[in-house]
C-alpha cells in the first residue's frame, strides 16, 4: 500500500462502520474504510432485520442463572454455552453476573432506554437521506404467548414499558389472528410494538449505502484485515494489514466482534467483549406467510418477513470466534416455528448463517472518542437498530458538536 497519510480510517464495515464512513464523507472528510471480508456480510447481513426499539433490557436478567446447567448440556436450546470455551469466557460471565445487580442493572436499562428512544426516528431520516426507504417498513412488531402464564406476564410488562414511554398495545387472540391469521390456535394474545420496524432486504440497504459512499468519494479496502494498530507521530497512526502498512492520522473502530483487540492496542483498555454467536435459516418459499415480525416469548426466537423470504432467527450461543458452527441450531427454527402456524411451512432451498454479536458485560455499546481513536462497537443484539443513532453521534463528536443525547454511559473510561 501507499505511504500516504490518510485522513480517516474506518475498520469494520458492517452497518455502523458503513454508516458512520457515509456520513463523515458527506460532510467533507476523506474516508478509507477497511473491511476483514465483504462490506455487509457479517451480523450486518445476517441479523433479524428487526429495528428493536423495544428491547431497553440487559442481554441478562438474574433469571438466567437457573439456565447454566442446560446451557451447558442442551447443544439446541435457546441459550448456549459449550463446554470447550467455558474457561476463557468465565471472566466474561463473572463481570456480566455483577451487572446483574440492582443498581447496575437499572443504569444500563436506562442507557439503553435513551439509545432507543432517538433510534426509530433517526433511522427514518437516516432512511429518506440516503432512499433507502424501500426496504425500510416501520410497521411495528408482535411479541406472542402461548401459554396464560406468559401472557400474564407479557401484559405486566407491557404495563411497565408504557410506564417509561415505551408504547406497547396488548392484543387478544381475536385481535392477534386478525392481524397474522396464518399463526396457529396455540398463540392466545401478543404484545404490539406499533413504534418498531423491520428491514425486508439487508443486503439492498447495505448495497446503497456502500454505492452512496463511493459515489462521495469514499474509498473501499475490502479483504483487509487489521492485525495490529499503534500511533507513530502526534499526527499519524501505522497500520499492519493484510495488504500491507497503511497510514492515517484518525482511527475509527467499528469492527464488531473483532474490536477488542484493535482497542487495547490503540488505547491500552481491555473492554469485557464476547461473541455472542447467532443463527438463522431462510426459507426463500415463504415470503408472505407473515406480514411484520413476530417473536415469540414462550419459544425465545424471532421471524421475520423479508423480500427473499422468511427469516427465522435468534437464540444465543457462546462459543468464541474460533469453533466451528453447529448448523443443527439453524435447523432447529422448524420445529420451533411450524409449531406456531396453522399450515406446514415450505422448506425448499432453506438457508443457514452463523454470525458473531459483539457483546459487552454490561450490555452497553462503546461510543466514544479517545483522542483521535473513535469507538463505535459492543452493539449486542441491537447493531441494527443503534446503526443510525451510533452515526449520529460518532459524527457529532467528529464535529466536536453536541450530541444528541447524554453520552458518558458508553464511554470507553467505564472499563478503565
């Protein structure tokens, strides 16, 4: 590679990395963004699809203590952990068990609520600046219950999320199957999230998105993968890449599960981040079996209606970046799901993936500026719907202009 300093690298090109570049490049700055594989076809691609607004809690609750033994032996259910990496995840476990502590616990709710109350919009202008509306359907989403016990459970909760302005409409079985009428009998009521949305093709939004950044100026390094990051002058970092050294004068990290390392080796702090392995399979048959997402809270996994078919997905594996995938996961959705439609579902040229959430102890994204390194990773579950308000803000404080919302929540220093 070139000598040439250049001015801005982005490393990771997944939905927030990409977003991020879009942005500072439409306001004048050279960007360089680097991607380890394909722009967009990590997590980005392979996610829900679901704009979760909803979703203001910790990846953890104290509940899930009483789950460690068949996380252990149950290779299926919906919350994994294998054996093989136990001993290096343990740290990891201990510090998101703290965090599971009162206190805690209600200070990452409520960063997590402020995230999320600007998201929704901010992906809608995010949305009509760059025409990406056609993909984008902000129809909102259902969470169902098969059982009276949990829908007494759902409607204590959607009585709380109205209590802290997160609007919920609770249906009854008549009104649910008025809504979605493929779903089966078993499924006895549902909360509505009428402020949530889905995306129906990933990869149409990735495309323009990366088409717009380019068209800008921006410029792609694709199958770069950043081995190791340190700065050289007051003015320029060295980079040690797969193509090559590089140079550039400021650093953005948004490399998802791959951020950890790049951050200790630019800022000397070792953030708690895992990898939270997630599956799906699509079934390119059934495109309109259902009209908007549906989760359900009985069997802990999500579908999700798309262009190129239903997407089933969810559950939690913790298993590092190394081991090989266990695709029985992915094929575990059908019997999940059949169980909740009236009529079998067509499985002809069924898909599985297998991506990595990067997930902090804490549940909390790092978005912050540390000198000239800025940090936009740790998204869990919610890199999709923090996307455009992640921008946002590395873009605010690019600019050095105020923010949006209160940041000191996600700042870098909390794990110092």
């Amino acid at each position: 590679m070139s000598n040439e300093i250049k001015p801005v690298v982005v490393i990771g090109g997944g939905i927030i990395g990409l977003s991020i570049a879009l942005s500072l490049q439409s306001k004048g700055v050279k960007v360089t963004l680097l991607e380890r594989q394909e722009v967009g076809k990590g997590a980005s691609w392979g996610n829900a699809g679901h704009l979760a607004t909803e979703q203001v809690f910790p990846v953890a609750d104290p509940s899930v203590l009483k789950s460690i033994p068949s996380m252990l032996l149950d290779p299926l259910g919906p919350l994994r952990l294998d054996w093989r990496y136990l001993h290096k995840i343990t740290p990891w476990l201990l510090r998101l068990l703290a965090n599971m502590r009162s206190a805690p616990y209600q200070k990452i709710h409520q960063a997590l609520l402020r995230l999320n109350a600007q998201s929704l919009n901010t992906w809608e202008h995010f949305a009509k600046t760059w025409d990406l509306s056609p993909w984008i359907k902000i129809n909102g989403s259902l969470l169902v219950a098969e059982h009276e016990s949990t829908a007494l459970t759902l409607k204590k909760h959607g009585a709380y999320l109205k209590s802290i302005g997160v609007n919920n409409q609770w249906l009854s079985y008549d009104e649910l199957h008025e809504r979605e009428p493929a779903l089966a009998e078993t499924q006895i009521g549902a909360l509505f999230y009428p402020d949530t949305g889905h995306i129906i093709d990933l990869e149409a939004v990735i495309q323009q998105l990366l088409h717009q950044f380019q068209a800008l100026g921006g410029n792609v390094v694709q199958a770069c993968h950043v081995r190791v990051a340190h700065k050289v002058s007051e003015q320029s970092f060295k980079l040690q890449t797969s193509q090559g050294e590089m140079f550039c004068q400021q650093i953005i990290i948004a490399a998802g599960a791959y951020s950890k390392e790049l951050t200790k080796q630019l800022t000397g702090v070792s953030v708690p981040l895992e990898t939270e392995r997630g599956y799906h399979l699509m079934l390119p048959q059934e495109k309109s079996r259902l009209a908007i997402p549906v989760s359900s809270a009985d069997r802990r996994f999500i579908m999700t209606p798309m262009n190129n078919g239903l997407r089933l997905a969810g559950t939690v594996e913790y298993a590092g970046l190394n081991l090989p995938a266990n695709m029985k996961r992915a094929q575990n959705f059908i019997p999940l799901a059949q169980a909740m439609f009236k009529e079998p579902l067509q499985q002809d040229g069924a898909a599985e993936w297998m991506g990595f959430r990067p997930t902090i102890s804490d549940s909390l994204p790092v978005i912050d500026k540390v000198e000239d390194v800025y940090l936009a990773f740790g998204h869990q579950h919610l890199g999709l719907t923090h996307a455009a308000i992640t921008s946002q803000l590395i873009t605010a404080m690019y600019f050095n202009e105020p923010t949006v919302i209160e940041t000191s929540a996600y700042q870098l220093n909390r794990f110092k």
